[in-house]
C-alpha cells in the first residue's frame, strides 16, 4: 500500500525529474467462478476475471488499481505485461503518462496477434500509472482532470436470459429498491416481439423515472434492430445500445437512429480512436461507451472524450465503475457510470467499498487519492490465479 511518508514527501513539493521512477512492476491475476452462466445476446460468461496492477516507485508510492475482465485471454495478457511493456517502463517516470504510454504502444504492432491484447495490457499499465501520480499529488484524479461532479448517475447492468417474466420483474424492482437510477437490460439474442415484451415487464416493475437502456450486443440485423425499436417506442428507452451486428454496424447504426428516434449508444466494441473517430463522423452513435480498460487506459479515453465533445457526443463508460467513475467526472457530458448486481460481478461488491457508495441513484466518488481504490486484501488472496513481478 501507499506510504504515507512517500505521499506526503511527494504532495508536499515539486515533482523532480528523480521523482517516481517505476523500480517494481506486480501483476495479480483473479478469477472469482459465477454461481450460473450469463448468456446476452451472442456471448455467455462463466467467471469474473481481472488483473490487479501494482506499480512501485523510487519514492515508496504503490498503485492499487484493478481493470479487465478477460477470462481466456488473461495469461496472454499478463505475459504482454511482463514480457513487452514492464521493460519499456522500468526506470522511468510516473509523471509522464502520455511518454510512457508511447514507450509502451510498440506492442501493439505485432500484426500475429490479436491488437486489442496489447492495449488491454496498455490499459492496465496505464491505469496504475495514473494512480501513482495522483497519490503522488494527494488528489482523486477526477479533481485533477478537472471535476464537474463529485457523484454521478448509477445504472446496472442485469436482464439476462435466464429470467423468466416474473423473475425479471422482481430483478428490476430489486434494482429500485436497491438505490440505482436505471438498468441495462440485455436484448438482441431472440426476436424482436419476444425481447420487447421482456422490456415490457422491466418498464411496468419499474414504474416511471427509471431509465431503462436496452443492449443487443450486436445482436440484431438493421431489419430487426429497427423492428423491435418501434415496438418499445412508448416505453421510455433511455438509449439503445450497439443494436445491429458488426458486419455494416455504423450504417446501420445511423439507420437505427433515423428510423426510430431512440438515442444509439455504442463505442465499447473499438479499442481505437480511429474506430471511434468513424463511429462518430457518420452519425451512427448519440453516446460513446468507449472503454479504457480495452482501449488503452485513461490517456486514452480522455482523447476520445475530447473527440466526442467536438461533434456533441455524449459518454459513457462501458462497465470498469473503479475507473469509469473518475473518467465520467471530470467531463461535462456524462451519462451514467454503470455496475453489475452481486451475482454477475462480485468484485464490485466484494474487493473494494465502491456498493457503499450508492444512494438515491447516484454513486459518490471517493476522495481517496489517485483513483482511492483499497483493495480487500484478503479477498485478493482467495481468488489469486497467478502472480507475477518485474523490477529493476
């Protein structure tokens, strides 16, 4: 953990050019089985997975970080971390994000993987990186980008297949209950009559006032993304989530859009600016969801936040609440920061205290430094698949 000692030697004056050179780079791979299997519209998940990233400097500052949540790709990915980008940042500086993140890009041009590897790599180096700095500081790095809000909009991701109508109804009504603002209930994995009555059942226990987002996962054709748009027109739909599959997406996207005339939200499926820049310039998105835990980390999305503010693109975040919150937070835009229920992610609800932080459909962000995340340890260690370290 952060010493306070190393905080406070580093708040207290200026950051030198000997000040928090990276000496240790640890990795700690989690895998917490799920007590069913998730299935949306074209995909199922069986376990929860992420990677603990833990980056110490020459000033005794650590980072507490967490992002990802690849379960077949991990060792992968923690082999980019350790094998490719451990040895481009060792020795160097925390104060250099954007430097660092470009000592560490070379990896991503191997053209005999897949490229979304290396950036999900990226992404957990640079999140940690991050956090040391803002330790370093003293401040929550939402107040360093430039906070407009100290707590945001909540939304849960739930709705599964497995549910039949009264048990969806009892979910969402939980999910009021429970404190949230909205849902984002899944959609796209059977026909457009049968997931608008599933809608049906969520908008009726919901009542009023809860926002209701539906997401296809790609999972429609444009014929029936457009189809079942129409059937849920009175039904309040916040925003319609990559309704159409990824074969011609962002035409359809904007076909989706015109034909209907409910807000399309999409972004999560790129991991480049590029891909996001097209999404944006051929009108197919209302909300970007671009994710940085995919995309590259923080340095990243922050551009793609500029990007989207030129062209009057709102944001979210696709899930990553641990990082997603504090990214939200420092712009104007903003949508919602969105979480799962216990069942589907209990590290949200177990390795940190970020559940306590919900009420009245908002959630508070910590005014911890860095990204304030305290990890429980303990569950750390009882859901460790592997450990790895890299240091100088």
């Amino acid at each position: 953990m952060t010493t306070a000692a190393g905080v406070g030697a580093a708040a207290g004056g200026a950051l030198d050019d000997r000040s928090l050179l990276i000496e240790r780079v640890e990795t700690i791979a989690l895998r917490a089985p799920l007590g069913r299997r998730f299935s949306g519209s074209a995909y199922s998940m069986d376990n929860r997975c992420t990677i603990v990233v833990r980056l110490t400097t020459s000033d005794g500052i650590v980072s507490e970080t967490y992002s990802g949540d690849t379960d077949d790709e991990q060792a992968l990915i923690v082999g980019i971390i350790h094998d490719e980008l451990a040895p481009a940042i060792l020795g160097r500086s925390a104060r250099d994000p954007e430097g660092l993140w470009r000592a560490m890009e070379p990896s991503t041009n191997n053209i005999l993987r897949d490229r979304g590897l290396a950036l999900q790599a990226i992404a957990a180096l640079d999140t940690a990186i991050w956090d040391v700095l803002g330790r370093a500081l003293g401040h929550p790095l939402y107040r360093i980008w430039g906070a407009v809000t100290d707590d945001l909009p909540i939304s849960v991701i739930g709705g599964y297949y497995h549910l039949d109508h009264a048990q969806t109804a009892d979910l969402i009504r939980g999910y009021v209950e429970a404190g949230f603002a909205g849902v984002k209930f899944k959609v796209g994995g059977r026909t457009p009559a049968e997931d608008a009555a599933r809608v049906a059942v969520a908008r009726e226990a919901a009542g009023p006032g809860f926002a209701i987002m539906v997401d296809a996962n790609q999972g429609y054709s444009l014929r029936d993304a457009v189809e079942f748009g129409r059937r849920v027109a009175d039904l309040d739909i916040r925003w319609f989530e990559e309704p159409c599959r990824w074969t011609n997406d962002r035409r359809w996207m904007r076909d989706v859009r015109y034909e209907t005339g409910i807000p399309v939200t999409a972004g999560q499926s790129e991991v480049t600016l590029r891909g996001l820049r097209d999404l944006v310039e051929e009108g197919a998105i209302d909300v970007s969801n671009f994710d940085a835990s995919w995309a590259g980390g923080p340095t990243i999305w922050r551009k793609a936040a500029g990007l989207c503010a030129a062209y009057g693109v709102q944001l979210g975040h696709h899930e990553e609440p641990q990082v997603a919150s504090h990214l939200l937070a420092s712009v104007p835009d903003h949508t919602f920061v969105e979480c799962f229920d216990e069942e589907r992610d209990p590290f949200f609800w177990k390795l940190t205290d970020m559940s306590t932080r919900i009420r009245d459909g908002r959630y508070a962000l910590s005014s911890g430094p860095g990204f304030g995340i305290e990890l429980d340890w303990d569950y750390v260690r009882a859901h460790t698949v592997d450990t790895r370290v890299s240091s100088r």
